[in-house]
C-alpha cells in the first residue's frame, strides 16, 4: 500500500521491534535522520509505546532529536501527552482490587512469576531475577523490590507486568486469555512480555482521543508497530503498518507491511519511500 506526504499529518510508532534494532535504546542514525525529515516537512512526529511518559520525552535529548516530539502515548494507552498544549493525561487505570485480583490469579497458578507495576516513573518489581537486570539497562529505569506484594496494590495502576522467557510464554499465555474480563484484558507486548491493562486502555484509544482534541483526521495518520499491544493502533489509524518481524495477528490488523525488518531500519524505509517521497 502506498500514500503521499500531502495525506499524512502525524506519524506515531512503536518503539522496540519498531524504531530500534533489537537490544538497542536508540534508533539507527539512518532512522533519525528520516525523523527530522519528517519533522522539517511539516509532519508530526509521536511515540506509542509500553513505558511512560516522562521517560518517552527523555528519549528527545537521548537520540539527540532537534525537536521534541509533538505527542507520547505512554504505558499501552493509559497516559496521553500533547507537546502544543503541555497536557499529560492519565487513562484507564486498573483499580487495586484488579492489580490485586491478577497477580493472586496468576501467581497461584505460576508460583515462580515476576511481576512488576509502574509507580511514578519507576518499576517496583518482587524480585531481581537477570530479565529485571537486562530491561533495567535497556531502559534506565530502576527497580525497586517491594518488601510485600501487597505494596503492588495499594493504589491503582496503568499495568502489571509479567517478563517471562519465550518457553514460558507458551505456558502462560493461554490462562492470561482465561481470566481476562470486562475489566481488564491480558497483551503480550514483547515476545517475553505479558501485561495485564484496563479493558478500555490502548494505544488506539488514545490516538483516538489525541485527534479529536486536536481537531485532527485520524485518517491522516500513519502508525507503525509490532506486537499484539499495536493491533488497535494500527487499527484506529488512517494507514497501519505492521513491521515484517511482527506477529502474525499483527500483521492482520495491518493496511500494509513493511519490506524489511526493525534490524535494517525497515521502519524508516517505508516512511522515506511511501510517505516522504510519496512513491
């Protein structure tokens, strides 16, 4: 599928298996050169991604970027940032009797589980295991181990989080379909990551909500993403395009996929081909 730049107003993608090669924090220098691009051509430019949005808008001055991104969809859709206006909104959070609910669910079930929450741009996580120390040096971002579980759900939350290796996903992944419900549903986010959010919260919503306080036609929206937590943005947006190393329900929910993979910037490929130049 093609389009033009004069169709396009605002461009948001995922971040990792998206924007950056695999075990890197920052785009490729060929990436965000067509990011500036974008930006000089009139373009909005927004990340959607799983981390929040404090740390999203540290990413400008990390990858070296001469602008600040024009909008953050932070933590799968329950925070929502409007560079123009300056306002950060906080959506769809799971109550503590959900946070609660989950975490019993699943630990009963899987005993041995990691689990983690986002309070206040940090990570409190049960324990240090080495996926925990991994992501803290892919993100930066510290954890802090809870001396109780019971400290997870003393206040609601945008997500639990549960990092596992790709032969446990395998195991989980069913029961977190199982006891999902009208209040919260489960999203594997990474090929390693499960999370459990607000039924209503997701990227696609807050694109939603993004456009309409901006006066903005969500068909003159591209995104791009990889994972199953992308499926309703590519869905909402006027031109979804699914990365060729995504998931196959992914890639269904698609207009269009890319012809090369997040390692060889096919991200940036397809915006320089189709919507930059228009081809």
């Amino acid at each position: 599928m093609t389009t033009s730049s004069n169709k396009i107003r605002l461009v948001v993608c995922d971040i990792d298996g998206t924007l950056t090669h695999d075990g890197t924090i920052c785009p490729s220098e060929y990436t965000l050169n067509i990011i500036e691009r974008l930006h000089k051509e009139g373009i909005l430019f927004g990340l959607a991604s799983g981390r929040g949005i404090e740390q999203l808008k540290s990413l400008k001055d990390e990858w070296g970027l001469s602008f600040d991104f024009d909008m953050l969809i932070g933590l799968n859709g329950s925070e929502i940032y409007d560079h123009k206006s300056g306002r950060k909104e906080s959506l769809y959070l799971l109550s503590k009797e959900d946070v609660k609910e989950i975490i019993e669910k699943m630990l009963s079930r899987f005993p041995d589980l990691n689990c983690s929450i986002y309070r206040d741009e940090r990570r409190m996580i049960r324990f240090i295991d080495e996926m925990a120390v991994l992501s803290m040096k892919r993100t930066g971002m510290d954890n802090d181990v809870v001396d109780d579980l019971s400290e997870m759900w003393s206040e609601p939350c945008s997500k639990v989080m549960f990092r596992v290796s790709e032969e446990v996903m395998k195991q989980i992944e069913p029961y977190c379909v199982e006891i999902s419900n009208e209040r919260y549903r489960s999203c594997k986010t990474q090929t390693t990551m499960m999370e459990f959010v607000h039924r209503d919260a997701d990227k696609g919503n807050a694109l939603r909500r993004y456009c309409e306080e901006n006066d903005l036609d969500i068909n003159s929206v591209a995104a791009f993403g990889d994972m199953d937590n992308d499926n309703e943005l590519l869905i909402a947006a006027g031109l979804g395009v699914c990365m060729i190393n995504g998931a196959e329900g992914t890639k269904e929910c698609a207009d269009a996929i890319t012809e090369k993979g997040n390692n060889e910037d096919g991200c940036a490929y397809y915006i320089e081909k189709y919507i930059l130049n228009g081809n």
